[in-house]
C-alpha cells in the first residue's frame, strides 16, 4: 500500500500519526486549501482513504521502537559477555540484567504492633456534622 501514496499522502500520515488532528495534519503535510474547512474536508477525507494505511504505519513504526523484555536480556548478556567493554559496563549491564530477574528484591521484617488511633467514630462524627448542619440554619 505504501507505493501508492504520493508523498503528500505520506506526510498526512505522519502528521496524524504523530498526534495532530486530521486537519491539521493536512495544512502540515502541504495540502493547499482556501479555507479551514477546506482543510477539514481534505482531512476527513484523508481518514477515510487511508485509514488502513494509518493502522499498519502505526505497526510499523512501534514495533521496532520499543524493546521487549527479550530484546532487553539479550542485549545486557552480550554486554556482559563483550570482554572489549569496560569492567564498569559490564559490571552494569549484569546489574541491570539481575535486577530484571528480581536477584536484588528488598526485603523488610517488621516485628512488634502498629498501634492505630481513632480520634471519632463514625457514628460521632455524623453527629457532629449533623449539629453543624442544625447551627447553619438557624
């Protein structure tokens, strides 16, 4: 599908992709129009004719940005492994690679009693409210 957009179709895409409105995206992408409802109709349109085009740029363009947990362990194992990296990056790299795996967890005990103070109960602080309500009004 790509082949067949020209380059202004392309831009729209980008522009809408990264965040701007349809319209807005059309003025970007260097649509001519007299009016802002003209830009409007060239979005709106846009949408429909390249709807689809949206959703598989959208796939192509996250998917190789964000690592996956996989990609992430891989790359730290083969800093670990690279004998020409600095101690410090490899020593990093195993760090972070553990950290992932949960080897460093804290860990807290707590022995004793947690006291727990109730200044009012509920049933007073209706009340209270209620006598505020009451005082209100007279």
């Amino acid at each position: 599908m790509a082949d067949k957009l020209t380059a202004k179709q392309q831009a729209w895409v980008d522009y809408y992709k990264a965040g701007h409105t349809a319209t807005d995206a059309a003025r970007l992408a260097g649509y001519k129009a007299t009016s802002d409802k003209a830009y409007q109709n060239i979005g709106s349109e846009n949408l429909g004719k390249l709807g689809q085009y949206v959703k598989d740029r959208e796939k192509a363009l996250e998917h190789p940005r964000i690592a996956d947990m996989e990609e992430i362990n891989r790359f730290w194992t083969s800093i670990v492994r690279d004998e020409e990296q600095s101690t410090k990056d490899r020593l990093k790299a195993s760090e972070l690679r553990a950290r992932a795996s949960g080897a460093f967890l804290d860990r807290v005990e707590h022995s004793g009693e947690v006291g727990v103070t109730v200044e009012m109960s509920l049933s007073e602080k209706m009340a209270a409210i209620k006598e505020a309500v009451d005082s209100y009004g007279r």
